[in-house]
C-alpha cells in the first residue's frame, strides 16, 4: 500500500508539472508567460495561506492527495479495462485530416472530442498525446487554429500521408450524360431530331458566337 501511494504521488507530480509546463509554454509571448505565470502564483498562495490557518484542511488535502495517488498507480489491467484498443495509424492519419480541413492544424483537445463521438468513452488530452506517439505523429506546443487560439495540438506538415481526394459521384446508372443545347460550351456541338429521320448537328461557332454549324443527316428509308 505504502509503496503504491509513493509510485502514484511520483505520478501525480510528474504529470501536474508537465501539465503545468506545457501551458505556460503555450503562450507566444512572453507577456502571455508572464500573464499566465501570474494566474499560477496566486491561487498557489492562496491555498497555502488557507492551509497555515487550519490544520483540518491540510487533513482534507491529504486526504483527496492519497485518493489522487492511488488511482494514478492503478496496475496496468486495471487502466486497461473497458479500454477500446488503439486506433491504427492510418485510421489515425484519417482523422486528423478530417479534422484539419484546410487549417494549419488542429488541437489535442478537439481530437479528443472527435474520438469521444466516434467510440462513446470519454477521452482526454492525456490519452490522444499517447495515441499519438504511439503511431509516430509528433505534437507542437502552439499550434493556432482559427476560432479556438493555440494550444498543444499537431500541425498539418506533422501529418502522414495527404488529404483524400472527395470522391467524383458517376453519372446513375453508368449512363453517359447528353449534352443540353442551353448548357453547351461555345464549341461543343449537339444533336437535334429534326423529324422524318433527319438529324441536325448543330456546332458554335467559336469565332462568331452568334453563329451556328448546321450539318443534316437523314437517315436512309429502308
């Protein structure tokens, strides 16, 4: 027991200060760290504050600490139940080009959204940054997309393979479509049904667009 509360607080750490990390690197500038940095000191103080003046709440802290540590040291059966397997790399690479659309990338966070619509469990960043580095697909510290600011997300140029081409519909039934005379181009010509078996072929004129070819064709009575 001692020894798992001690793996999971090594845990707890560690991904609370890589969390920590990676935010203030997010911002671009540096009064963006410097903001941030701020908003991080304040709170900080004030729960320390608040833990000199009642010794209850520094029992109820450890008290949710050992919960935290607990879970977070949970054997690898136990994290891995009800777990859907990984996604494969290309299916990976598929949705993230879906996502991306014509942006220059797209957010950790959004992925996760994705993937909790397409498998109906909850995903977080934590999982999609592992999901990633499990197919070899790299992540960057800002990436901006329109609407949303920058955050840890992946780039379009960090991307394997290249966005699918949208599918041509043929025309129903494997029919070739004719050619409408007031849809025509200026230089496609069209065939009319002149009547007692004669046809016209009728082209434009490409010089004179006012102006119209008309070769006839009867066809011979047997």
């Amino acid at each position: 027991m001692i020894e798992r509360l001690a793996v999971g607080s090594s845990a707890v750490v560690t991904n609370a200060c890589r969390g920590i990390a990676e935010w203030l690197k997010a911002g671009e500038k540096v009064s963006d760290f410097v903001i941030r940095l701020v908003f991080l000191v304040i709170p900080v103080a004030i729960v320390w504050s608040v833990f000199r003046a009642s010794t209850a709440s520094m029992w109820g802290f450890t008290a949710l600490w050992c919960v935290a540590a607990w879970r977070a040291a949970r054997p690898a059966q136990e994290k891995s139940e009800g777990k859907e397997p990984a996604l494969h790399p290309d299916d990976l690479a598929d949705l993230l080009w879906e996502l991306v659309g014509d942006r220059k990338g797209v957010h950790l966070a959004q992925v996760a959204q994705q993937l909790a619509k397409e498998t109906g469990r909850t995903w977080s960043v934590k999982d999609v940054r592992q999901l990633l580095e499990a197919a070899g697909i790299p992540t960057r510290h800002s990436v901006r997309v329109p609407g949303l600011g920058v955050a840890v997300g992946v780039h379009r140029q960090d991307i394997p393979g290249s966005p699918s081409p949208a599918p041509q519909s043929p025309s129903p039934g494997g029919v070739e479509q004719q050619v409408n005379p007031a849809t025509a181009t200026a230089t496609t010509p069209y065939v009319r049904d002149l009547g007692g078996g004669a046809t016209g072929t009728f082209t434009p004129d490409p010089d004179q667009p006012n102006r119209t070819h008309v070769t006839v064709t009867k066809t011979a009575e047997n």
